[in-house]
C-alpha cells in the first residue's frame, strides 16, 4: 500500500474524547505521529503518515462525553478510510467535504 498521510483536527469534547478518537483510527492507520496531549487545548492534532493497515478497525474507541468536530484531510482514501472507521465507531454525521487537486478534507460531527 502506498503512504497515507492523514491529518486530523479535534474541536469539541475534552483530551479524553479526542484521545478516544484517534484511538478508533489507530486500527485503520496505525500509531499516530503526533496525539493530541494538551489538556487545556480547545484544538487538538494528530497526524499519520506511512503504510497504514488493512486489518479492521477497533470497534470500540470508547464513548464520547461531548459532540466532537472532526476534520480529516489528506488524500482521498485516506480521508474515506479514515471516514469510514470514524462512522463505524461513533454516531457520526457528515458535515461536508472539500476536493483539491491532490488532497481531500471532510468534517464529521461526532456525538456521544
């Protein structure tokens, strides 16, 4: 498989939900990069880059306690990857997507 390089923005919920989100990714893409770590941060990151996997992903990342904003940007499958885990996880609803030449960016509105 091709290197993934996927980047996706929390808003919303606390440290605990974002962590549980992108633990529902780690199935899908493996380890991030980075995590969001900053307890206080209203705006959490993380990033995956590399091969990712194709076992299926994690079905239980854990319950939310809050409506999170997700925006996943990357390539294409990537972020339908990345989409598909996230709505198999958690109740999602999709908030949109946008198309530039080389890369994709959709928002999820997931709720607990």
């Amino acid at each position: 498989m091709s290197d993934t390089q996927l980047t996706v923005t929390l808003s919303g919920g606390d440290a605990d939900d974002a962590r549980a989100v992108v633990r529902a990714l780690e199935g899908t893409f493996g380890a991030p990069d980075q995590s969001p770590s900053d307890e206080r941060a209203t705006v959490r990151v993380a990033t995956f880059t590399g091969g990712g996997r194709e076992e299926a992903p994690r079905a239980d990342a854990g319950r939310l306690s809050a409506p999170v904003t997700v925006t996943v940007q990357g390539t294409p499958e990537a972020v339908r990857r990345a989409s598909d885990t996230l709505t198999r996880a958690f109740t999602a609803r999709d908030e949109g997507a946008a198309s530039g030449d080389q890369e994709q960016e959709r928002q999820l509105l997931l709720e607990p």
